[in-house]
C-alpha cells in the first residue's frame, strides 16, 4: 500500500513537471510571437499611432499646434528601448511606459501639458532633469530650444545619446550626473523642466535659473503636485498646478543593474 502511494505521489510529481515544462515553452513561444510582430510593423502604423496620440492631445485641450507638430514629428516608441517596445497602440497610448531600471518615459498628455505650461520660445536655454529615454529632451529640441539635460542613471544617458543623435538632435546636451547640483557650466537657464519628483525644489536649480525665468517641477513623495515657479527681480513666485505621479528625484550615482538598456 505505502509503495502503491509512493509511485503515485512520483507519477504526481512527473506530471506536474511536464506541465510546468508546456507552460514553458508555450510562454517562450508567445514572447517569440510577440517579438516578431513588433518587428514586423511597419512605417504606416507607427504614424498612424502617433497621429490618433495627437487627435487625442488635441481632445484633451492641448492648444498649442507647435507643440502638437513636434509631438507628431518625434518617434517616440524609438525612445523606448527595444526589448521593451510595444504595439504601435501601446507606445503612443497616453500612459507612462517602463524603459528600464524603475524609470519611464512620461504619459504623452503629461509631455504636452508640461511643455505647454512653460510657454517656450525659440533660442531659450533648457535645463531638462532626468532625462530618461530622451524623449522630452527631443520635444524641446524640436521646438528650437538650446536643450542641457541631467540623467543619473548611466546606462540611460548613453542611450538617450544615441537614440537623440540617430534622430537628428545632435544639439542636446546630456550629461550623467546628480540633477540636484543642476549644470552650473551652462547656468543661467531661461527654462527649468524637472521629470522627477523632490521632496522640495533643490535650492541649487533656483540659482540656476535666470531672471525672468520659469522653472515647472514635480515635488512630493506620497501626494505630488506639479509646480510652477518663475522668477522676477530675484524674488521666487510660486504656483501649485496640477497632481501628478513622477517617480522620485535621487541623489548621488546610481550602480543599479536593474532592467539594463540594450538593443539602442
């Protein structure tokens, strides 16, 4: 009797094993699928994606149409690093997606909105923090602002690098560095755009910023809020605008290996 149940207990275990095993391989097969799909769009459909993103923007009150243009222009599913690419749909949909290392490249509304709120001019000098993908930094190249942008990750600064210099952004500055120490080198920036929440704004950007300047910055650790600060007669005036959810600003070098960006 002992026996019997032992061998049925083992031919349990032998089952199980091999249905883990089908598991397996059915979710290798589905990867593969997925993977080969996503090479296979083609130019039309990524356009056709970025064209609905836009409609979309254009709905959500987003007014103005140098804005929409670049938004348009800018491939943003290239920004997202290649074995994390999605469907066209997917990449232009208007919500966050993850480029590795906990980090994300920003919703398209909130790009927009942030954009818009700093009501930039042509020949301005931007000081972008956490530059991530490389995405916001091309929005503002396109709109013919002087781009500075911080990243603190590093193996996310080569890739917004290189993706900025394939497309044509060659003018982007991006240096691997701490955002709170801002870039004093290149100080005063008429434009702050900060992509990364602090507790408080780092007292360091606020010298950075030139007189007449505007500065928008998402600041909190449980409730964000977005802020908009301009500057005038040396005097800081200060704005709270809308809730957001950014991920938290960080100091010092990171070293993490998490999610590692490859394929560029």
């Amino acid at each position: 009797m002992i026996q019997y149940r032992i061998n049925i207990i083992a031919m349990s275990i032998q089952i199980t094993q091999f249905c883990y095993c089908l598991i397996s391989i059915s979710f290798a097969f589905l990867c593969f699928s997925c993977a080969c799909k996503a090479a296979n769009y083609t130019g039309t459909e990524w356009i056709e994606a970025r064209e609905i993103m836009v409609d979309q923007l254009r709905a959500y009150r987003i007014k103005d149409e140098k804005i929409l243009a670049a938004m348009g222009k800018v491939k943003r599913h290239l920004f997202i690093p290649a074995q994390l690419k999605p469907s066209p749909s997917y990449a232009y949909g208007d919500h966050p997606h993850p480029i590795g290392f906990d980090q994300t490249i920003s919703q398209p509304y909130i790009v927009a909105y942030m954009t818009e709120r700093l009501e930039l001019k042509p020949g301005e000098k931007v000081l972008e923090i956490g530059t991530g993908s490389g995405y916001q930094a091309a929005i503002l190249a396109e709109l013919g602002t002087t781009v500075y942008s911080i990243e603190i990750i590093p193996l996310l600064a080569d890739h917004a690098r290189k993706i900025l210099k394939a497309e044509k952004h060659e003018s982007v500055k991006v240096m691997t560095g701490d955002g709170y120490k801002g870039w004093p080198e290149y100080a005063p920036f008429d434009v702050i755009i900060v992509t990364c929440a602090p507790d408080d704004v780092p007292q360091a950007l606020i010298d950075q910023l030139k007189e007449g300047g505007r500065m928008i910055i998402p600041v909190g650790s449980g409730f964000q809020r977005l802020d908009i600060l301009r500057k005038k007669e040396g005097k800081i005036l200060r704005t709270n605008d809308i809730p957001v959810r950014f991920v938290p600003m960080v100091h010092g070098m990171t070293t993490s290996t998490n999610s590692p960006v490859k394929g560029k």
